[in-house]
C-alpha cells in the first residue's frame, strides 16, 4: 500500500512538473535550441562565463542579492550553484530571480548539492533521505532509485536542473575525514551498482548528475578542504576498486562528472586530478571514453588555492580538461576566475577551439534539460516534503539501519513508562525528540560540550544515568574516535543500566568501545559540516524501540564485523 500511495504521488508531482519530462536526446529534439547557433553569437567574455559556474549570495530577505546579480549581468556566468534557500517556495522564488536576471541571454543551469535529497541545501519542508552509506547498508536498488526520484521530483520543482550527486568514491579508508558516510561503501560492485541505478533514475527524471570525486577520493587520509590528498595505492587498485563506479556512471549516461583535488601518484604524481591532463584527458576522456562535461571541485578548497592560487589553477583545469570551472567563494573569486579564462583566451594561453568545445558542452546541457525559465513557488511547496515522499523516506531509513549487536539489550520497550537517557556529543537534542517520538516514557538528555568529552562532563552524564533506566548513547566522528567518547561509553555501561550505543555518522565507532552490549549504525550525520539527517536519527530510534532493522553493513568493522554484517528481531 505505501508503495503505491508512493508511485501515485510521484506520478502526480511528475505530471504537473513539466520540467521533469524525459530529457531530450539532442539539441534539435529540444524544441529547436542550436547550441552552435548560441556559441557562433557569443563574444569571448560572453564564453568564458558559460564555463564558470558561481555560488550565489544572499541579501537579508534571503533572496540573490546585488553579487549574484552582477555575477549574473556582468560576468555573464552560466550556471550557479545556490547558496541555503530556507523553504522550498524560496527556493523556487530565488531561481527565477536568477533566471530572470540571465536574460536575453542563455537561461542559467540552476545546482544543488542533494546527496541526501533536497535537504542537503533546502532544509526546511523537504524530504531528508538517507545518507549513501544508508542506502548502501539498505542493499536495495529500488530503494537508491526512489531516493533519486523524490530528489529530482523537488529539484526540479524549485527550478533545480542540476544535482552534483551520487558520491561515487569507494570508502576504502576508515580513516577518511570526508567521504565516509556519503559513500555507499567499500565495494566497487555495491558502489557501482548503486550509482548507476542513480544515475539513470535522475536522467529519466530530467535532472543533471555529476558523479564525483573522479578518480576517487575515496582512501585518502586529508580533507581536500584543509590540504592536499595523496593517494599510493598501485594502478590495478585504481582500476579494480575505484575506477569501476565511474565506468557504470558513463555507461548509465552520466552527463556531467566531478573531479577530485586529490593526486594519484599512480597516473600522475604531480598534479591533482583536477589539474591533470593525464588524468582529466588521457585517463577520462581517452581510457574511460567520457563524452559528457566535466565540472571541478570547488576551486577555492586548499588543496588547490593553497598550493597553485586559484587564478592559475583556473586555466591549468580548463587545459587540463575540465569544462566548468566551480567558484565557490565570494564575488571577488568570480571575477577572478573569468578574467583569469578570458586572458588566458586572448594570451593564447587558451585555445578557443578548447574554449568552444567547453562552452558547446554547457550549451547542449541547457538545451536539453532547461525547459522552462520559471517554476511555481506553490506547486514547490507542494511537491517537497509531501506526505507520501517522506512515508518512502520512514521505510528507507528503517531498511538502512543496522542493528549491529545485541546480547539481550534491545529492542527498548516502547510502551514502558521508563526514563530514557540519550546522552551524546553532537545532535542530542535531535535525537532525543526522535526517542520521544518512538517510546512513551519521559526522555532526558545530555550533551559533552566538545566532540571529545571531559572526566568532568562524563561524570555529570553518570549521575543522570543513575536516575534513569535506560541509556541511548550516541558517538560520532569524522575519522578515529576521540577517547573521550569511548571513555564515556564505557562508564555508562559500567553503572549496570541497560545501554544501548547508536554510531550516528562512522559505523567504525564501535571498534573503540567493543565491551558495549548492543550497537545500532545509522549513517547519519557527515563527517566535516555534521550535516544532520532527521530521517536516519528517527529511524535509528524506531529500531531500538521495536521496529525491525534490515540493513547490513557496506564495510567492515576491522577485527569485529565483516562487510555484509546485520541482525535482526
């Protein structure tokens, strides 16, 4: 029954979206756009800013403001990545403000970052999914193919075209400070598997994916944010284990790919990929035989801007192979970046035959999935978030929690009349109002000050376990455990309650406290920005208090549990 009520709803938000009809196969099938028409018109400072794609800025009412204009007018951008709209009607507002402001000229290729649905940047009155690793511990191409629809069926309804989604990076590394949790998992053939079922849901949906980080950022040990990855593993690594998800992609019609600031010594030991000919033209474009546009990473990140400044990174990308080059920072960036690409045009640092081939790629994308300039505000605002999209996400969520480990402990009785302490170091307070939700006893709380707690705080959090019946506590990292979590684990299981513990992001947690008596993973929060994800922390908490879990594990609890792992009621 939940499925159907789902497909009709989906159905419905489809029809009324006229935007989400199949994307055209060509140009021509778009209802006469001529790409080579477009670029025969455009002067040279009018193509270098089809090949900037800039973040937008926001005045107090929330909408693009006098920067993005400019961005827009002036520097004649042609695509944008939006800041945070609250709602989904802003979201819809704010993109025909933009689109408004591109003409007479090309309309704007409008991109968000939903990893996890819409949520990811619009996050009040959308759909949260879950995070990759949920759906990859979910096993269910059904489920991964759903996810992608209800994101696409909001995306588009905002007057989004573009989503730089899935993550296609192997988490072969725990240690990984970035991906984790927004990778399906530590398999090439799951990753793959699920990736491309992605890719070709959004495609028949009528959304732009961008698979990323290519080659794979997915055993690198440093935040690409923070510093410079560096990657040793022999060529035949590359290929059997972080080459294989992009290989899908491309062949399930991927038509934009991300790449990674991380250097592969194995192709190139001196560049990162994103300033790599060798491996944006000769492993990409050449090995791979990708046809479709190629889009950096944030240029601004310092793995790049730290090492190279992003004026001279800029032309070493678009001559290494990229495409679209993403400004991420403030209007000063913007500038810079398309003055940087129209001296290098006019020097002959740049070709224009390499200019045009970027731009025809921008231009064909944007006769092809952008259909309408203007979206409706009200018809946003109900499509995202309805009813039934987040009935689908409940089910999703409860597919993808892991329950781990359990000596007699769970589930909690939701009917008992007992206190719950959840006690935790990020997200207390979330996850507390979801045990509420699942149980009827009274629920209290606890919350470390930092991600690593004090003997101090652990202490507090012993008393008011002492006063309570149960304990929920929840850790979270970004790579290894702080001690101060373990430490507190471990007293809380020392004072004889029944305790549970919940991993919200890594499921490694549970290698730094194994003496725990049941454990629950739920894939929900990332790493480096904590992003937080409403439907996994719910979902983790209806499974401790009853519901039934299903997942498994997408990667291995080294010395503990293996890939594939999960126990159930």
């Amino acid at each position: 029954m939940l499925k159907s009520t789902f497909t009709a709803l989906f159905a419905l938000s489809a029809t009324c979206l006229v935007a989400a009809a199949p994307v055209a196969s060509t140009p021509a099938a778009a209802g006469g756009c001529d790409p080579e028409a477009q670029l025969a018109r455009m002067t040279d400072a009018e193509k270098v800013g089809q090949m900037v794609m800039a973040v937008t800025h926001d005045g107090p009412d929330g909408m693009p403001d006098e920067r993005t204009r400019r961005s827009i007018q002036e520097l004649k951008i042609g695509s944008v990545l939006t800041s945070e709209p609250r709602t989904p009607g802003l979201a819809a507002r704010y993109a025909n403000r933009l689109q408004d402001w591109a003409r007479p000229g090309p309309p704007l290729l409008v991109s968000g970052d939903f990893e996890f649905g819409t949520t990811h940047n619009v996050r009040e009155g959308t759909t949260p999914l879950p995070n990759a690793m949920g759906l990859g511990a979910a096993r269910d191409p059904a489920l991964a193919r759903d996810a992608a629809r209800i994101t696409a069926a909001e995306a588009r309804a905002m007057g989004f075209q573009w989503n730089y989604a899935p993550v296609a990076d192997v988490n072969t590394n725990p240690r990984n400070p970035i991906i984790g949790v927004r990778s399906f998992g530590e398999r090439p053939d799951l990753v793959s598997g699920l990736t491309s079922a992605q890719v070709r849901a959004y495609r028949q949906a009528g959304v732009i994916t961008t698979p990323k980080h290519f080659p794979g950022h997915g055993d690198t040990e440093t935040d690409s944010h923070l510093g410079l990855p560096v990657v040793t593993y022999a060529r035949a690594t590359l290929d059997g284990v972080h080459l294989p998800p992009f290989r899908g992609a491309i062949a399930s019609g991927a038509e934009a790919i991300m790449t990674a600031h991380v250097v592969v010594k194995a192709v190139d030991p001196a560049l990162p990929a994103t300033l790599s000919p060798k491996v944006l033209t000769g492993l990409l474009r050449g090995d791979l035989g990708f046809r479709g546009l190629i889009v950096t990473d944030g240029m601004e990140m310092d793995a790049i801007d730290a090492n190279w400044g992003t004026r001279e990174a800029t032309v070493m990308a678009v001559n290494a192979g990229a495409d679209v080059i993403m400004s991420s920072g403030e209007f000063e960036t913007h500038v810079e970046a398309v003055d940087a690409l129209l001296s290098a045009l006019r020097s002959g640092a740049l070709t224009e035959a390499r200019v045009d081939e970027s731009v025809r790629r921008v231009l064909d994308l944007k006769c092809r999935y952008v259909t309408t300039r203007r979206v409706s505000p009200a018809l946003a605002e109900t499509v995202a978030g309805n009813p039934a999209f987040l009935r689908r996400a409940a089910a999703m969520g409860r597919a993808a929690t892991t329950l781990v480990k359990n000596e007699g402990v769970l589930p909690f009785d939701p009917r008992s009349s007992q206190r719950t302490l959840v006690a935790g170091v990020a997200q207390t307070d979330q996850l507390a109002q979801a045990v509420d939700a699942a149980s009827k006893g009274p629920v209290a709380r606890w919350q470390a000050g930092t991600t690593d707690p004090s003997d101090a705080e652990i202490a507090e959090a012993v008393r008011l376990a002492k006063d309570a019946d149960r304990v929920l506590v929840a850790t979270f990292s970004s790579g290894p455990l702080p001690a101060g979590q373990a430490r507190l684990v471990r007293a809380l299981q020392a004072i004889g309650k029944p305790v549970a513990a919940l991993a919200t992001g890594l499921p490694y947690d549970y290698a730094s406290y194994p003496e725990v008596k049941a454990y629950v993973a739920a894939y929900a929060t990332t790493a480096r920005a904590q992003r937080m994800n409403l439907t996994m922390l719910q979902a983790a908490a209806d499974v401790i208090f009853g519901a039934r879990p299903s997942g498994r594990l997408p990667v291995t609890i080294a010395g503990h549990y293996p890939y594939g792992h999960g126990l159930g009621y």
